[in-house]
C-alpha cells in the first residue's frame, strides 16, 4: 500500500499579468503559473478574456471566478513547483 500525496489547497493568489498568477499553498509554496498558451474551451471559454481571467478567487482552496468556474488546485500545485517564487535574500 502506497500512500497518496497531501492534497494542497490554494491560500493566496495574485494577479501577476494577463493569464499569469502567483499561488500561495498551504505548505508555504509560492510559485508563479503562466496560462499564457492555455486553449480556453467550453465552460472555461469565458476565462479568455484577461478581465474575466483575472476576478479570481479563491473557494475551499481552489481557484474560483464568479458564476462558479473552478480549478483544481493539484495539477496548478505541480505547475507552481516548477516556478517558484525564492524570497529575497535579507539586506546587510
């Protein structure tokens, strides 16, 4: 028997540019996600727009924009890792 990742939940999110977010997740990762070549179909069609896009917010800890769009916070957790955001180092 294997045991199953946490799962993280999403804690803070900002704005950083047209379809690009910074993430904070439970366990203190920061990390930045580019939805810059994202095809935006069907229900999330909406999200297009980069004034849509960025009304998110955050629900149960997941990404959430009016009307009850959503994301997941699992495969955005695996993105954010690969972006990290490392704090400025502390000045003299």
């Amino acid at each position: 028997m294997t045991d199953a990742p946490p799962l993280r939940r999403i804690v803070q999110v900002e704005v950083l540019d047209d379809h690009e977010l910074r993430l904070t997740f439970d366990d203190g990762l920061v990390g930045d996600v580019a939805f810059g070549d994202h095809e935006w179909r069907g229900v999330l069609a909406p999200l297009r727009d980069p004034a849509r896009f960025a009304e998110v917010g955050i629900e149960m800890g997941t990404l959430s924009w009016p009307d009850g769009l959503d994301m997941a916070p699992e495969p955005l957790y695996a993105e954010a890792r690969q972006r990290p955001v490392v704090p400025a180092a502390p000045g003299p």
